[in-house]
C-alpha cells in the first residue's frame, strides 16, 4: 500500500460516567445544548447530578465498554487491567460490555444500562447532549502527549500516488460519527487540499476501520 500520513488529530478516547444518573426531566434549569432530560446549572456545559440523591444510579455492578471496534473479544483482554483497577478502586464488580455501534453505546448509555464507557471523540458532543456523559479522563502516553495519525490507503499498484488525484473518485471512511474515521481526514482533505466530500470526492462509509482496509 501507498500512505499519505495526516495530521495528529485527536485523543483516541474519552471515558464517561453514566448519562441516566443525570435524568431530571421537568426541572426549570439552564441546558444549553443538553437534552431536556438534563440539567446544567453550574454552566460547565455537560450534565449535572439531580439534586435529589435518590435519583442517582447506584448500581452494585458496573459496566464497562469500550467504543466500537474491529474485533471486541480482543479489547475485552486489553482492557482486564482496567477493569480490575476499577473493581479494586470501587468495591464493586465490574463487567467489560462489548458494544457493536456508536448507537448502540449511546442507548445504553442513556437508558442507565451502561455506567462506564471508552466513547470514540467524534461521538463526544452527541454524548455530551443527548446522554448527560461527563467527561473525566482520556488516554495519553506517560509523557503527556496524545492523539494518533491518519492515512490514505490505495492499493499497491494504484495510479494514485497524491492526494490530490484522489479528485472525483469514491472514499472509504468508517463512519459520519467517527472523528478518526471521517471528520478529523474530512477537515485535513478539504484544509489542506481543497477536497471537500460530496463536492470534489464521493464518500462512503464501510462501518469499521479494517472493513476500509479489507476493501482495498
């Protein structure tokens, strides 16, 4: 494979406490762009707790998952270390829940049968407002830094060699959610290259980040 490498784009994750301990429907509260479920009255722009304490979600098993990915069984052993720290630090059990979709992590979420979540950054702002999540960490190297690289993939004996020729042809990316998979290449396409998606370029979304690769 030929590989255009982009920018550093984002942080690969952000964990979030469970939208369904925030639901307070009906109360008269500042929400911004919080759903109407939510309250934000200390104006910090994610969801607030309800003032009355039982309300709150107070499960003695949490769950645990983390965002979508190409092949969860996987993840589920990556995570174990987490997961055990996280039994340790709480007292409680701890379950690593293998979502399939950034919809269905949302739902779950939102409904109280998620607690915990590693969310994908292009789904942050939706979680935010329509979930109550409330973001409290993200991962990062030892040294601080953060975020990962991009690339343009295009078979080994492709014509296409610059980004530029990518004009008028069709491009795999995962999802409209996805940061890493369509929004952060989509910003760098049409910033650097004057490429903007659906204008100078088709695009098309495969679900999964090796659906992309396996296509080509």
């Amino acid at each position: 494979m030929n590989a255009f490498k982009g920018l550093v784009a984002s942080v690969c994750a952000v964990l979030f406490i469970s939208g369904q301990a925030f639901a307070e429907s009906g109360e008269d509260c500042h929400r911004g762009t919080l759903d109407d479920a939510y309250c934000d009255r200390n104006l910090d722009q994610v969801a607030d707790l309800p003032t009355d304490p039982a309300d709150w979600v107070d499960s003695s098993t949490i769950i645990f998952a983390y965002t979508p990915v190409e092949d969860p069984a996987v993840y589920a052993n990556i995570w174990q270390g987490f997961v055990d720290h996280m039994a340790d630090a709480t007292g409680r059990k701890v379950v690593f829940f293998p979502v399939q979709s950034n919809a269905a992590q949302l739902e779950a979420m939102r409904s109280g049968r998620l607690h915990v979540a590693g969310f994908n950054t292009g789904s942050n702002p939706i979680a935010v407002s329509c979930a109550g999540f409330v973001p409290f960490g993200m991962m990062a190297y030892d040294d601080g830094s953060f975020g990962y690289e991009m690339e343009i993939n295009v078979p080994v004996d492709s014509p296409i060699t610059s980004p530029d020729q990518i004009e008028g042809r069709t491009m795999a990316f995962t999802s409209p959610t996805s940061n890493s998979g369509f929004k952060a290449p989509s910003a760098i396409l049409k910033g650097e290259f004057g490429l903007v998606a659906d204008e100078n370029f088709t695009p098309t979304f495969s679900g999964k980040h090796d659906n992309s690769i396996l296509g080509v």
